[in-house]
C-alpha cells in the first residue's frame, strides 16, 4: 500500500518575512514543491527582489509588503493574494524582530515592535486566512517559534515572551482548527545562519548555526504529510545548537 502524501502543486502559500533569510529560504523551498508563493515582507525592496528571483525561474510568485502588525494592511495583503492566486491554503507565519537588551534599556515602543510582529501579526493572519480556509475544509498553518520559546537567556525577555506566546497560540490553534479540517504547526527552529543573527551578532561561531534551507526543508514535510496527520509541533537545531539543553 502507498502511503499518500499531500502534494504542494497548485497551492497558494503566502510567507511573511520572505524576503530574506528563513522567510526566503521557504519561499524557494515551496516553488520548487509546485506551490504559488506570495511573499510578504515589510521590505517591500526585499520581497520583490526575492519575487523576481523565483519568477525568473519560472515559478508563479508575487510580493506584497505589509507591517503584520497592522490589521488593515493584513487584510488587504490577504486580499491581494486571493485575487492573484485564488484562496491561501498554506500560511506561514516567518516575521520576527528583537531588541537584544537588559529590561532596563528596553524601551516600551521597543517591547510594543516585538510583540505587534512575533505575536500579533500571527494573530491577525491566522484570523484572516481562516476567511479563506474555512470554505475549503482544509489548510495549514505554520506558526515559525525558536528555541526561546522553550528556555530562557538574559537580555531577551520581550523576544521570550513573544515566542513562549506564539507557540501557546499555537498549540491551541490546533486543537480548535482540527474539526474545520485545518492543520498547525509550530516549528521550533534552532540558530541559523541568517541575518536575523548575522546582523547582530557578527562574531558568533557559524559552525554552531544552521542553513536556513534544512529547516525549510523539514517544513515542506511537515506539509506534505498525509491529510489524515498533522505535527502539531516539530524541533529542527543545529548539531552544534548551544541554546537547548
């Protein structure tokens, strides 16, 4: 007996903050599996680079650049792509930024950034899309969470209390979208060798970091899993990872 898999062919996945790194990483990772990929990004110089990238390649990509933290701009991203490519049946929640600092340097419009993009710009997808996924009876959405969702280190408090947050989002999705016939998926990414560290950390040891392109990889099976499975929640690290036990 053939074990069936979901095909990526003629789905529509939009990635938020694909324009680089694991965003754009996943982006490529989607075309090559058969999928329309709308890429979101708050750099809108970013997303239609990456765009014409794969467009040049022949595969069916369009960019978008939203602020996941505002609602309207969701809306009409979500709108945008439905029109191109009709409905969203794969959302992946990428977009994450941090304020590397002790909490008492860390500004409140700084705990405000982080949170209205690693928690609320989740949130406002996941409500949106649902418009889409709901009339289908299918779908999967992929929450990206890190190892700080799991443990703790200094001078990161709001980046922890994001990801804790988004993955408890998470968790609870899946068991409420289960009955609709939609899927979640938190992925648990180690360190990465992508600007969101490189840029910050210029000295960090990359031999501890990961490419990108193994953890899009792993999501593009967790996607093509039977219809009748879902992960709710995988863990992709580097060999090397020094943040986990």
């Amino acid at each position: 007996m053939t074990l069936q898999t979901t095909s990526l062919d003629g789905r529509t996945a939009l990635v938020t903050g694909g324009g680089r790194g694991l965003g754009k990483a996943l982006c490529e990772a989607l075309c090559a599996g058969g999928a329309r990929v709308i890429i979101a990004d708050v750099r809108a110089d970013l997303a239609e680079q990456a765009a014409l990238a794969l467009t040049a390649k022949g595969y069916q990509t369009m960019h978008h650049a939203v602020d996941v933290g505002d609602e309207q701009q969701v809306a009409d991203c979500l709108d945008a792509g439905r029109e191109r490519f009709g409905a969203i049946d794969i959302l992946i929640n990428n977009a994450g930024v941090d304020y590397t600092l002790p909490l008492a340097e860390l500004e409140v419009a700084q705990w405000d950034h982080v949170m209205a993009t690693n928690l609320r710009g989740p949130f406002l997808f996941c409500k949106r899309v649902l418009e889409q996924m709901r009339p289908l009876g299918s779908g999967h959405i992929i929450n990206i969470t890190s190892t700080a969702a799991k443990r703790a280190w200094p001078n990161a408090s709001v980046y922890h209390a994001s990801k804790w947050g988004l993955l408890g989002f998470s968790h609870a999705l899946h068991a409420e979208l289960r009955p609709l016939g939609i899927k979640v998926t938190a992925v648990i990414a180690g360190g990465m060798r992508t600007p969101f560290l490189l840029d910050r950390f210029p000295d960090i040891d990359l031999a501890t970091l990961q490419d990108p392109r193994t953890v899009a990889a792993a999501v593009v099976q967790v996607l093509q899993m039977p219809p009748d499975s879902v992960v709710p929640e995988i863990t992709v690290l580097p060999m090397g990872e020094t943040s986990w036990p």
